[in-house]
C-alpha cells in the first residue's frame, strides 16, 4: 500500500517541492515548527531510518545538511533543527527546519493551520536561496 509521502512524490496530493533528485525529495511541512520546516523523503518506501541502507541515509542527511544550510541564512535562524520522530507517516522522513531555540524541537508546537500564501512564500524563498546557493540542478521550478 502506497504511503502519504508516496502519494504526494507521485504528484496524487499536492506538495510545496523544494528538493528532487534521483533518490529523494523534499517538501514543506502542512505542520511547521517554523516558516520553511521541510521534510526530507526518499523515493523509496522504507518504514523506518533504521531499515534503510547507509548510503540512503548518508544521502538524506546531506540534502537535509544543505537545506539547512540554506534556511538559516534564509529564514535567520541561528541553526538547523534536524530530527527522524518516525510516528506521523511509516515513511522515512527528515525533518529539517531553521530554529532559534530548543523549545522549536517540540512537534506538539507545529502549526496545525499554517496560511496557503505563507507557505507559498516559505517555498518559494527557500527554493530561491537553494539557487543561490548553487543547487539549481535539484530546485523544481513550480
């Protein structure tokens, strides 16, 4: 059976791309801990971080790594949060977002009814810096 994130790289559900590549994709949380959290997805249905193999994890972690990158200088956060909770979607998933403090770390924080312009925007400024930061290749130009 095809997952929600199956759904949505498939296109069957609408999502805000910011990231695609042979293995994975990466797309804004409809439940953000902050302006431009996304998650990070492979392609691949697999349950779990800890049933993946090491090089699909070494790959998520270092797209999550550059969008990170990307929003604090973005978004102007002083870091990235970075977290695998595993329970919202039996899909491997990396949530990466900019962050200011510990307490951003707190998923029972996630906006719940995030503005469909807000987001917009949030995708399209940290599609923009991804370009800028000279991954272009990977940036959809939805």
């Amino acid at each position: 059976m095809s997952t929600l994130f199956s759904k949505i790289i498939d296109g069957q559900i609408p999502g805000r791309f910011v990231w695609q590549d042979e293995t994975c994709v990466a797309f804004l949380s409809i439940g953000p801990l902050s302006d431009g959290h996304t998650l990070v997805v492979p392609r691949e249905e697999v349950d779990e971080f800890t049933d993946a193999s090491e090089e699909l994890v070494t790959h998520l972690t270092l797209v999550a790594r550059k969008i990170g990158q990307t929003q604090k200088r973005v978004f102007e956060a002083q870091r990235a949060g970075l977290m695998i909770a595993g329970f919202e979607v039996p899909h491997l998933h990396v949530h990466v977002w900019p962050t200011n403090s510990l307490a951003d770390f707190d998923l029972s924080n996630a906006s719940e009814n995030p503005d469909p312009a807000t987001m917009d925007r949030n995708a399209q400024r940290l599609r923009e810096g991804l370009v800028a930061d000279g991954h272009g290749e990977f940036v959809p130009q939805d």
